[in-house]
C-alpha cells in the first residue's frame, strides 16, 4: 500500500469513528427539509439521512443516523462535512463527481479540490461490492434534497 492509499485509509477510519453530522436533527419550524431512509439489502446497512434548507436554498443542515459498516459510516460523515452550506446546484455537481469516480473501478484520479475528504473513497471504487456502501448516504441525500423542494 502507498503512501496515498493509506493516508485514505487513514481518513475514512477518522471519519467512522467521528461520525460527523451524527444523530439526525429536528429541522428548525418553517424549514423547508427533507428525508430519505436508504437500504443496502446486500450488507445490511442502513442510514436515514435529513437535509433542511435555509431560506437562501442552501443545505443549512445535513443529518444523519444510520448503522452500517465503517465505509457507510465514513461516507456520510464525510458528506455532511463536505454538503453543509452549499448551494442546491454546488452539492449536485460534488454528487455527480463522486458517483463518477465511484463508478470508474479506481481508474479516476480524484479532485480533491472538489470532493475533498471524499476523495479518499477512490480505492473503494476498486471494489464493486462496496461501491453501494460508499454511495449510501449520497443517494440518501440526494432523495432528501429533492423531498424538500
């Protein structure tokens, strides 16, 4: 394993244990926000995640409980580090970046400017079984996000 691989590894360890964005919050009376309860039937893993827009649009908050393996786990604490306060169209584009590069079976080189800590996710994408276990939470809050328009 290089140097780069581990310091990957390394992140997505911090953020399971971490679990930002953990446990999933009330949203604020009038905010518009939506949820969306995700399944991985092949691992069982699972995670709720809650998005509240502020009045400008934005991803004020990102919420999440759920149970899963530390791949899940670290992908949604890594997600609302990285969604929080972005625009509608700014959290679609980093979505459809990170599913690009969930989806190249390693083959991408990350942009770390854009997906920051998510990068750390390429190696995953080397493993097709776990590329749903990465994406979890993503889909989660991309189901939410559009509950809430």
């Amino acid at each position: 394993m290089n140097d780069l691989d581990q310091l990957y590894q390394q992140v997505i360890l911090d953020h399971a244990k971490a679990r930002n964005g953990s446990p999933l919050q009330e949203a604020a009376p009038g905010h518009r926000h939506g949820e969306s309860h995700q399944h991985n039937p092949i691992c069982g893993d699972q995670i709720k995640v809650r998005v509240e827009l502020g009045e400008n649009g934005n991803l004020d908050t990102i919420s999440w409980e759920g149970e899963g393996c530390s791949i899940s786990m670290a992908s949604a604490s890594v997600l609302a580090d990285l969604a929080t306060g972005l625009s509608r169209e700014d959290f679609l584009d980093k979505l459809n970046v990170f599913r690009e590069m969930m989806r190249s079976r390693g083959t991408m080189v990350p942009d770390e400017d854009i997906l920051e800590d998510a990068a750390a996710f390429v190696g995953v994408s080397k493993f097709p079984a776990r590329v749903k276990c990465a994406m979890l939470s993503w889909v989660a809050a991309e189901a939410a996000l559009l509950a809430a328009q």
